[in-house]
C-alpha cells in the first residue's frame, strides 16, 4: 500500500540516518540505534516514522525478525537498486 505523498523534512531525517547507519555498519540499526540518533523519547515515535515511510514506499520491513529494514528509495525519491 503505497501513497505518493512526499515524504516529510522529519521523515527524510530518518531515512538518511538509516542509510547511514547501514553504510557504516554494514547492518541495519535497531529501533533503539534510531531512538537514540534521532533524539527520540519512546520507540513509537520510531514507529510512526518507519511506518509513515513505509506507506510511502521508501522503505520495507520484515516485522518477523529484527532489524529487517530495506530502503527502497533514495533520499531523493528515485528507486534504489539493491
């Protein structure tokens, strides 16, 4: 279920710190790495904004394992090829 709303400021803040992280780390952080990075005071706030992000086709998630986030998009909009 994909909407083509733009994504917001805020939520662009968190894809860009998820790219980041993952480019970094070579893994994807945990709700608490993004908690923590973007200043957040429960995982529900992370939640809302994955989630957001995820109708909106940026990213994917496997709600079955941990860290499963797969960017689908660029911070531009454009399709990412994995």
């Amino acid at each position: 279920m994909r909407n083509d709303f733009p994504a917001t400021k805020r939520q662009i803040e968190f894809l860009k710190m998820i790219i980041d992280f993952s480019e970094e780390n070579y893994y994807m952080p945990s709700y608490t790495d993004i908690k923590e990075a973007m200043n957040c005071k429960s995982n529900s706030t992370v939640s809302d904004h994955l989630t957001a992000l995820e109708k909106k086709g940026y990213l994917a998630r496997d709600y079955r394992k941990p860290r499963q986030i797969k960017v689908l998009r660029n911070l531009d909009g454009s399709f990412r090829i994995n």
